[in-house]
C-alpha cells in the first residue's frame, strides 16, 4: 500500500463522512492539545530534548512522512539522537507553528472523550555551522492524541505537502482557508481586503474580505478609493492617445497649457508629457507641500527622478484643454466602456452607489469622513473595483489599444528611483533579470493603501486593495504566496 493510499486512508478514519465539531480556542481541550504541542516541538524538537518525544509518544506511535518513509517509535527516536540532534550538530532545526491555521476535533466513544486529531501548518527554519537562521520548508501536519491511562500521547503523526525555500509553489498556510484569512485581517486590524489574481492574461480570481464598514460584510464588488492607482490609468488614457495620433509625447505641454505659477519660468517651455509619465517634472509631489503653496521648478525637466502628483494634473488639464472633453470622459471612451468597467470613475456623483463603498481607516479602526470629490484628478481618488481594476490591467499586459511604440516607450526604463528601479511612462518597473520585468503601482492616502504588479511576458498579475492607513503590513505575505519566487524578489529589492 502506498504511503498516499494510507494517508488519505488515514484521513477518511480520521474525519470520515461525518466530522465531529472544532472546537473553540478557548476551550480547555483545545488548551490540552496546544500545551502538549508545545512541550513536544518548542521545548523537544527545536532543542533536541529527547526525554519530551519519549514521554510524549504513544509506544503505538507511528510517523507518516510525505517525502520519507513510515516510521515507528523506537525507529523515529533513533533516527532523530542520530540525525537532527547528534553531537556535534552541523545544523540546527527549529518548528514555527502557524497557530492560526490550527484546528482541534475531539473523539468521543458513547459521549467520553478519548482522544483529539489536531491539523495545522507549521515552518522549518535552519542554521547551518552557526550561520544566519534560514527559512527551510513549511508543511501541513495531522496529529491524533489519545488519552491512555488519562495521559495525552501522541499514537499517529502526518507530514505532508511539503515546500522547501525554492519553490515558487509555497503557499503561506492562511490563504487555504477564507475564514482564517478573515481572522488574519482581523489580527492585523485590516477593515477591508480586496485581492485580484492575473493568470495567463486574464482575471482569474477576484476575493474581498473583511467589512465594508462595522457589521456589514464586504461584497465581491466592493467599490476603492485606489488612491495613486489612479495615474496609471490616466497615463494609458494619454498612451492610447499617442497610439491614435492626436498626442505627443515630447511635444511642450506648454502650446495647450501651463499653470499660471510656472508660466514665467523657463522650464515649463521644456516640459512635455514623457517628463510627467516618468515622474521628472521637476515638481513637488503636491504645490501645498512649498511653504507659499505655489507650484514651482525645483530642477529642470529630464534631469532626475522626484514622484509628482502635480505633475498628473498639469498633464489633464492639457488634454481637457487640446482634446474639449474632461479626463473622466476621455478615460470612458478609451478604457471603462471598452473593458466594460462600470464601476470605475474619477469623482462621485448620483449614480455612486455609496453602500458599496469601503470607508478609509486610521491604525486605530477610526472611520475617517468620507471624502467624495466632484471632479477628476489625474492623480488621485479613483473609485473602482478589484474586477474592474484587474480588466484594466489584463488589457495593458495585452498590449490591448497601444501601438508597438507606445508599449514599448511605456515598459522602457526612463529613470532610476530606487534599489535599481526604474519608472517607464506610469508605471514603476522591476527587473528581474534574463528579461523578465514586471510593472507596479501602488496608492497611498488617508485610509488607502493599495499594490498592483503585471508581469507581460509571464501573463500574471496580482491585485491588493485595503482601506487602512497601514495596510501594507499585510503585502508581503500576499506577495510571497502569489508570486512566489518573484514575490521574493521584489522584497529583495526593496529591502537591499
């Protein structure tokens, strides 16, 4: 019989057609379990005590191991004094239980309890020769303990779904599970989140967790203020443009129109629409940010990288001006209405359905008020949906409306930022090496912190939207279970 036969055996005895309730985490039993856990793995296993596992294990034990063989107990305590725990060691092993990912059922014959099975995640981490400390593999573990003679032991143990540290397939435990993610988000104090799930360049998964506001769930279409999302789409606005012949990219914005704070200085004849979708327009990211509040040329155009919201503006109020018709209206004709993105708009207005909109939170879980502008912004405060989003981000990856050129000036590196990044024209670009790259985005406001990524070549992309002020605790994890290797990567980046 093969071990895959017996573990699934096991399993169908173990749960069967009718399985026996969890019970809650503050019970006395689900207490029991847990502290016999922790004497088994935090106090034996992660500092080889011997004397717990011989105490702690039934003399029926026996060990089912999805990548070795089956073993009993005197040959599971042999192998650990001579392998793991020999002297002198040339690693060490230490276990991390995933506690949110646990789950307790008890055993009951004719109304007494016998025993309890305990399933869960955990994490191996190891130190080589007294090196740093390393993320080595995760697992997912079925344990039963059966009271003999009223003492707890451990008579089965099941490890199984391994995923070392190189494979892009590591799932963090958490998002097997919508109501632990649930549980996450509320540990984490994240009111709402919206996850999009690119694959082979189409949306294939759109999940929203949390509550829209206190006691409401959030629904699948919950509506975002994406924050600086919003620049993407008014830069693919003004590339399809380009892609059409009625805009150009290193025309002087200034023959359609120039702030009147910048009209004397002689940068603003230089400064065109490559500069603004690059982030080198020598702006602020916002004029209020200068001690008198006027906009102002802090270097001149082309010359280095500064992040700039105004610059966003400066370019919509050119296109209103050459084009007559407002940004909102233009990004309707060329991007909502094509991909069918009926909940998405640069302001408020009568048709917002504001029951469905996520309110903004502080770190506390304080609602702050509600902001709802009147008129676009080529920077800011787009209202959408993960769906939604995840359309417009399928039709870039598909180069869908973009001439040749237009695509390519946009994944071009343009300038540096950071950490070896680089802007195109409105997106951020990560290079992976061999010539993989992905695009990124993210939002940032009061109550808003939202990420996106697109990678062309591979045809994936993920989507994060949340609604609180620090919501970007939560990205790595997500990152790292959706991406994979990449997720790694771009966690390297940021962080060397």
């Amino acid at each position: 019989m093969t071990k895959k036969i017996i573990i699934s055996s096991l399993l169908f005895i173990f749960f069967g057609t009718k399985s026996p309730a969890q019970i809650e985490k503050n019970s006395d039993l689900y207490k029991t379990i847990l502290s016999r856990d922790s004497l088994l793995f935090d106090i034996g296993f992660n500092h080889c005590n011997i004397t717990q596992f011989e105490n702690l294990l039934s003399d029926k034990f026996e060990f089912f191991h999805d990548k070795d063989s089956i073993s009993y107990k005197k040959e599971f305590l042999y192998n650990l004094k001579n392998g793991l725990c020999k002297s002198p060691a040339t690693y060490q092993s230490r276990r991390e239980l995933i506690i949110e990912s646990i789950k307790i059922y008890p055993l009951y014959k004719n109304k007494v309890l016998y025993g309890a099975i305990q399933t869960g995640n955990h994490k191996f981490y190891e130190t080589v020769s007294g090196n740093k400390e390393n993320f080595a593999s995760s697992a997912k573990f079925t344990h039963v303990w059966l009271l003999e003679n009223s003492i707890w032991k451990l008579t089965k143990s099941l490890s199984y779904d391994h995923q070392d540290n190189n494979s892009t397939n590591y799932q963090s435990p958490i998002f097997d599970n919508d109501i632990e993610i649930e549980q996450w988000l509320i540990e984490n104090k994240v009111p709402t989140l919206g996850i999009g799930v690119i694959k082979d360049g189409n949306l294939q998964q759109v999940k929203v967790f949390g509550e829209i506001k206190k006691g409401k769930s959030a629904p699948y279409n919950t509506i975002f203020n994406v924050a600086s999302l919003t620049k993407p789409i008014t830069a693919l606005v003004t590339l399809k443009l380009v892609s059409l012949g009625k805009w150009n990219l290193d025309e002087p914005i200034l023959k359609y129109w120039t702030d009147p704070d910048v009209s004397k200085d002689k940068n603003s004849k230089t400064l065109t629409t490559r500069h603004i979708l690059s982030h080198q327009t020598g702006f602020t990211n916002w004029r209020g940010n200068n001690k008198d509040g006027k906009l102002k040329f802090e270097f001149e155009p082309g010359t280095k990288y500064q992040y700039s919201g105004e610059g966003f503006e400066y370019l919509r109020k050119a296109l209103e001006t050459k084009i007559h018709k407002s940004l909102n209206e233009l990004a309707s004709e060329l991007i909502f209405e094509p991909l069918q993105m009926t909940d998405t708009k640069y302001f408020w207005d009568n048709k917002t359905e504001t029951s469905r909109v996520a309110l903004g939170y502080n770190e506390k879980g304080i609602a702050y008020e509600t902001e709802k502008n009147i008129t676009s912004n080529g920077a800011d405060n787009l209202l959408t949906t993960v769906e939604d989003y995840g359309k417009f981000l399928t039709s870039i990856m598909n180069s869908e409306g973009l001439s040749n050129i237009a695509f390519n000036e946009m994944v071009k590196n343009h300038v540096e930022t950071k950490n070896g990044k680089h802007f195109g024209l409105g997106f951020e670009l990560y290079d992976f090496g061999q010539g993989e790259y992905a695009l990124s985005h993210g939002g940032s406001d009061k109550g808003c912190q939202t990420i996106v990524f697109i990678f062309p070549k591979t045809k994936q992309g993920l989507i994060i939207f949340t609604n609180v002020d620090d919501g970007y605790k939560v990205f790595e994890k997500i990152l790292k279970h959706y991406l994979g290797e990449y997720g790694n990567k771009i966690f390297e980046i940021e962080t060397k």
